[in-house]
C-alpha cells in the first residue's frame, strides 16, 4: 500500500503514550499512537530535509505529534516545544 520504509519514530519505551510513525520512501506516512485502551492513526506526507521533518496531516492532525521537528543526532525535537522527542532510526 505505501511501499517501502525510510524511517521508523517511536518515543522513549518508558512513556505514557506509546507513538510510532513510519516514513516510506514516497514521502508517506503513518502514525499509531497508544494510550490508555485507544489506538488512533493518522496518515499524511511528510518532507524531510537535512536536519527539519514537516508532518503534513490528510485529516486532522494528531494531539500527540506537532507538525515540525528538528533533527539532531537521530533524535527529533518538537519545534512547538523542546520536552517533545522522538528517536528516528533508518530502515
């Protein structure tokens, strides 16, 4: 359905809400997230520069991911506020 995958996020194992995003390489993604009982998932495109990744939802966006983050080191920070990470590994 969306091919292969770039990029698997996920946040750090001991959080409450429990996020995993994959990035295929024709600039798709989609996210689960868990939390307490409840499964929401989002799907959307996303443009990936050196070090920025832009979330562009198809519905409504996510309450727990922001639109933008900066890369550093493998770790994505929320541009909306630096206590928001993410962990991006390559496929």
């Amino acid at each position: 359905m969306y091919g292969k995958i770039s990029y698997t996020i996920t946040n750090q194992d001991n959080a409450y809400t429990l996020i995993k995003i994959r990035l295929f390489k024709n600039h798709k993604f989609i996210s689960q997230t868990y939390d307490l009982g409840c499964n929401v998932e989002n799907t959307g495109t996303y443009k990936l520069t050196a070090n920025k990744l832009t979330l562009m939802f198809n519905e409504e966006k996510s309450e727990y991911l922001e639109s933008r983050y900066q890369l550093k080191n493998n770790v994505l920070i929320s541009l909306a506020s630096e206590n928001d990470t993410l962990i991006m590994n390559k496929n």
